[in-house]
C-alpha cells in the first residue's frame, strides 16, 4: 500500500485544475515562498497538485506571481505536464483564476479552483465536486462549519439553495452568525465559467475581485449553485509556522491510520513520522521513535526497530533494520538483509541475507549476498576529490575494525583479517591481512611494575 489516499474514481469528463499560488505568504516570514514548505517529505503545492491529479484532473494551471520560478520549477517536477501562468499583479482571487485564462478557454467540462496553500484537501473531496457539475449545477462551492469562523466568507442559503457568499469584511451581523462557511475551493462548469469570472467586478471593501462573486452571478444566468458540505481538514489553510506545523500533524495522524489499516504495526503510532510517498508492507513492523523521510519503501514482514532515519532507502522482505540505524538515499537493503545499531548506509545495495550489524559506514558499495561486514567496517569512499565504490562479493567475511579504501574489490568468499587497511583488490577465497604484525615482549609489562616504587602507606585519621 502507499500511505497516501488512494485515487478517487473519475468521471471520464475532462477537468482543469486551477491552482491559485500566487500569494506571498508574508506571515511564514520566511526566504521560501510558501507553497515550497513542506509537510510529509512534501511541498503544499505537490500535495494539491497530487491530489487534483488523483481526482481525474486532465489538465493543470498553475497561477504564480512575478519572479516565483522556484514555484514554477516545483510544479513542472511534482506533475511534469502542468503549465503556468503568471498573475502579475495580486487582485483577488477571481482575477488570479483569469490568469489561466488561456486554459479555460479550452472548455474542459469540469474547472476546480483550488489553493496552493491547501494541502490536505483529498481526491474524494474534489470527485464530490465534480459529480455535482455532473449532475447539472453550473457551480459547487466548498462549504464546512469551522470552529471559529472568523475570516472566512459566510455561505447564504436560500431554501437549501446557495445563493451568495459574503466576504467577512463585507457581511452584516446577521450574515456573521452563520455557521457554514466557504472553504474556498470551488468547482464551475466549463461550458460557462469564463463567462462568469468576466463579470466578477471589485466594487467591495478590499476593490478586489473576488471569485466568491461568481455564486450570484451564476445564478443570475439561470445556473444552479451548489455547497457540497466537508470536514475542516480538507480546507485547512496555511498561513503561519505554527499552521505548518498543525497540519503536519493532521496529515501524519492519517497516514498512519492508513498504514495500520492496511496491515502495518505501529507499535506508538504518535512517534512514527511517515512521509506522503511512504510504501509499506504488510505485516511490516515500526517500533516507536521512527522517521521515514520521502522515498522510502519496505516490503512484507521488515522490522524497524526503534531510532531509525530512513530517506530514500529501500528494505527487502523479512529485513531487520536498527535500533539507531540510518539509510540515506540509494541504500538498497535486498531480502532478509540485517543493518544493525549504528550503522551506515548510503548509494549501496546490500544483497540477500547479508549482515552489517554494528558501527559501520558502507557507501558507495555492493555487498554480496550472505556476507557478514564486522562491526567498526568503514568503506573509505571519499578521497577528498571524488567519491569511489567499493564492490564485496558473496559469502565473504569483513574483520571487524577494518577500513575497505576504495575504488576495492573483496571476492566472493574471501575474509579480511580484523584491523585492516585494504587498498588492493582481494582475489575470491582468499584471506587478506593489511595491518602492523604483533610483536610480544615477554615480561615486559612485570618489569616495568617492579620499577616503579611501592605506593605510600596512608597515616590512619586521629
Ligand atoms: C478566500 C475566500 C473566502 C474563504 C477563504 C477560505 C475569496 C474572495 N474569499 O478568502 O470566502 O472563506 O478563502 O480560506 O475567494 N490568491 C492569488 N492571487 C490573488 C489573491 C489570492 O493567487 O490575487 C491565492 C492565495 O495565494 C491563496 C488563495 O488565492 O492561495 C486564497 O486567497 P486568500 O487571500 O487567502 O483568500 P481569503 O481572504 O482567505
Ligand atoms: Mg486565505
């Protein structure tokens, strides 16, 4: 299974995402634009952009501000066929989603208006949009009931039917003790949706255009407006750190649900971090105190045992890995492969069965299958210029304590004596010794006691 939630179904209508990520985000006060942060080894913008993907979105835009090619950049690599567009100046969010103006033109059946800010916004969400302009309604806006409801547009329902959204700012009192409000989100039948944004004017408090408006006005053109009713979570916005860091929370509490249920143990949950892209097994065991970082996969009946760091590592069926073990990316542990506390791993594929399972550092390398890497092995994989591999064969046998400098290869079923510095190749089979030979002194250690002189008696306290 992935972590992730799984696709919801489609229509097999034709959809553009929108997604508005032309704001600022001055309240992270931070470098990083703020679609870039990350929650669950993930950007907010690849999160949305995953999941207008999984709800049947056939094309994407991307609304970015001037200067914002990191953005851009990000959105290319999360979903290789998106195209962007440029919002010049920042003048509501009506005005943000005419920025894609080139792409509505295309008439898609289905247009979702999402935010870039939004990450926990799921597939099944948005499919429940799309059904809804399925079934005739020329527009479906987002709507929930948050806790506190300050800053959000208020939903005004006539009858059961929406009739227009009110800005906070804009709202009467009466307008203000409404409970549901407009997520934001929102989802308009291709057929008349530019129609609608044209005529969305800025005459309110801000002078912005608000795609809010766009309720009234699509009802003033005959068109049904919906309000398909969903949980905080999936509307959740990030503005600050301290949101960053609730709504890592939320997703983290739901990709470990989904993990268990699909057969994980957690044996603490609440300490396990796990990144969206996270595969695991079933039967796979994670002992409390783990961090999976983004591309990690562990196969049926691994054990992770408690402190490990994983990121973008692979670990086999039936592999045993930790305590206090870290994979760094390109770590490739094949089945039944044992990686022991305090051990190492980088760019390495570690074959069947083999064991490093104390104090060592392998990068760069192969380790045959069967072979044992004694505790305190080193592969010298830096020279300070350039980095060398190391290549170890079947069934071969590291003395502990040894450094392997590489570019090195051990042969199939060969040894390297404890304490050694290995710069040449070892042939198959054979043994290997590369340190200073022992040298005995008899008596040595007795004669240098007899020279030295007998301690003081101590005078007994009065
Ligand atoms: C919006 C809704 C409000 C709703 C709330 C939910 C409007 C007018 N109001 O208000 O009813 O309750 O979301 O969170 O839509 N953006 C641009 N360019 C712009 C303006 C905005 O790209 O010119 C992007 C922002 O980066 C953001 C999104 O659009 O991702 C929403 O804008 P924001 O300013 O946060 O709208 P709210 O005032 O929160
Ligand atoms: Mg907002």
């Amino acid at each position: 299974m992935t972590a992730e939630s799984v696709p919801a179904p489609t229509s097999g209508r034709s959809c553009l995402a929108i997604v508005l990520a032309a704001g600022e985000g001055t309240r992270m006060r931070s470098a990083r634009p703020k679609v870039l942060h990350a929650i669950a080894g993930r950007s907010l913008l690849g999160h949305v952009l995953t999941a207008v993907h999984d709800a049947g979105g056939t094309m994407t835009a991307v609304v970015v501000g001037p200067d914002a090619e990191p953005v851009a950049a990000e959105a290319r690599r999360a979903l290789p066929g998106a195209e962007i567009f440029v919002q010049a100046e920042r003048r509501g969010t009506a005005h943000a989603v005419l920025a894609a103006r080139g792409a509505l033109a295309r008439m898609p059946d289905d247009v979702l208006v999402v935010f870039g800010d939004t990450p926990l916004i799921r597939p099944q969400t948005l499919a429940r949009m799309r059904d809804a302009l399925a079934a005739g309604a020329a527009l479906v806006v987002l709507g929930f009931r948050p806790k506190d409801p300050t800053g959000y547009g208020r939903l005004l329902l006539d009858r059961g039917e929406l009739v227009a959204i009110r800005e906070e700012r804009d709202a009467s009192a009466v307008e203000r003790a409404i409970e549901l409000c407009n997520g934001g989100l929102m989802a308009l039948a291709g057929r008349t949706a530019l129609k609608i944004l044209e005529q969305i004017g800025n005459d309110n408090s801000k002078g912005e255009y608000y795609l809010t408006d766009a309720v009234a006005i699509a009802r003033a053109m005959g068109g049904k407006a919906v309000v398909i009713e969903t949980e905080e979570d999936d509307v959740r916005g990030i503005n600050t750190k301290a949101q960053l860091a609730e709504t890592e929370a939320a997703l983290q509490q739901r990709l470990r649900q989904a993990a268990m249920d699909a057969g994980v143990t957690l044996v603490a949950p609440e300490t396990v971090f796990l990144s969206s892209d996270t595969k695991l097994g079933r039967d796979v065991v994670v002992e409390p105190f783990v961090v999976l970082g983004p591309g990690v996969t562990v196969e049926d009946n691994a054990v992770i045992r408690s402190f490990c760091h994983l990121d973008h590592a692979h670990v086999g069926k039936g592999a045993v890995v930790g305590p206090y073990a870290r994979l760094r990316p390109g770590a490739h542990l094949k089945d039944d492969v044992h990686i022991g506390n305090f051990v190492e791993v980088k760019q390495a594929v570690i074959e069947t069965g083999a064991k490093a399972n104390h104090l060592s550092y392998i990068g760069d390398a192969t380790v045959g299958a069967g072979t044992n890497v004694g505790a305190g092995t080193i592969t010298c994989n830096y020279d300070g210029v350039a980095k060398h591999r190391t290549e170890i064969g079947r069934n071969a046998f590291i003395g502990s304590n040894s450094a392997l400098v590489a570019p090195v290869k051990i042969g199939d079923g060969a040894y390297v004596g404890s304490g050694s510095v290995i710069t040449h190749d070892v042939p198959a089979d054979a043994l290997a010794v590369g340190r200073g030979r022992q040298a005995i002194k008899e008596g040595w250690a007795k004669r240098q006691r007899e020279l030295k002189p007998a301690p003081k008696k101590k005078t007994p306290a009065k």
